[in-house]
C-alpha cells in the first residue's frame, strides 16, 4: 500500500500538510515509516517530533486534530502532501489557523 | 531583511513552492541561505541541490521559472512558504504542472 519512498539520514520524510477546503498551507512536519503507517491506519495525522524524539498525534493535547483526506508523494518519493480536514480553531500551537503566518519583506522586483 | 531561520545541520532549510494563481503545492525544494538572497534579489526560486552540490535557479534549462510572489516562514522558523507565479507548462520535470501527481492508496477510515 505505501510505495517506496526515500527517507533521509534520520529516516524521515517532511509532509507539508494543506488543508482540503481552501488549500491553505497549514504546516510542515517529518514522518518516519511507523509515523504513515499510524496515519493511514488512523486516519489523522501521525508526526515524529526530533526535538522530543516520539510520535505525537497532531492535536492529542489542542483537539485541532487534522483528518486525512489525501496522501500525495512527489516526483523524487522524498516529499508527502497530506490534504486534511483540519478540526478546531487551527493548526498552529500560536492559536494561527497556519503556522506560515508571517511574511518576509521583499523588494519583488518582478512587481 | 530576513529573519533569523533555523537551518538544518547541513545549513538548509525546506521550501515549499504554492501556484499562487490556484493554491496548488507544487514542489518542495531545499534553500540555504545564500539561495534565499538569490531568490529575493532576483524574484525568481534559488536552491541548493543536495545531489549536485550546486546552486540552481528553477526553470535555468526547462525555461520554467517561478517568479516570487511572497516568502512566508512559520512558527517554528524552519519552513519556508514560497508562492510563485510559475512560467511555462510546470514545476516537475517529468512535465505534470506540480511534482505532487501520484496518490498513496488509502482506505481513508473517516469516509
């Protein structure tokens, strides 16, 4: 069911999550192969966290659980795109509905 | 201008390409932060490609470029958020408009 794809040094893999109902870029996070199975096998999404070094379920503590929809994989089998259903007031622990919530000044010379 | 980011160990950091004309993800690619003043100075995407140990502009022998629309970083400041105006028939090299065209089967239990 899971097709071959290329985790990095620390078997991970990023999964940019996109939220179903009006593609806005939620967040970033890594999987490792145990992290997709819990995700396919759940139906919510499964993360491995290198700084706590556990999985974690996104929202067991908020409930801004996020219901999978869809699992995508790139070209070179390095990236996943989760579309979820995103429950609660949002994905990111700031209270943000999006964790890219802030932007850097360009000078946009293509403007 | 920019903000203090948090590189990987090899000094990258992950950037997700969005078609800003329709939402759609369409690559993920890694940036360092010379590639990132190369995207803002020249308002079209700049990364490092970790295979070919080299800088390399999008588009340079396809003619696809992507012309910046707006940075965005996230909460954790270790993602990049990059929407594009994206020029020519796509962002992957096997000619899909984005590198994202295969599904992972799932039985998708919230259904």
């Amino acid at each position: 069911m899971i097709p071959e794809l290329k985790y990095d040094a620390k078997k991970l893999i990023p999964a940019i999550i996109q939220d179903i109902s009006n593609d806005e870029v939620l967040m970033l996070a890594y999987m490792n192969r145990t992290a997709l199975e819990k995700t396919i096998k759940t139906g919510k999404t499964h993360f491995w966290s290198r700084s706590r070094k556990k999985y974690w379920m996104k929202g067991e503590t908020s409930g801004n659980i996020q219901l999978v929809r869809e699992i995508l994989y790139d070209c070179d089998e390095d990236t996943l795109l989760v579309k979820v259903e995103q429950i609660g007031t949002g994905a990111c622990h700031t209270g943000n509905r999006t964790c890219f919530y802030r932007k850097i000044e360009t000078e946009q010379p293509n403007k």
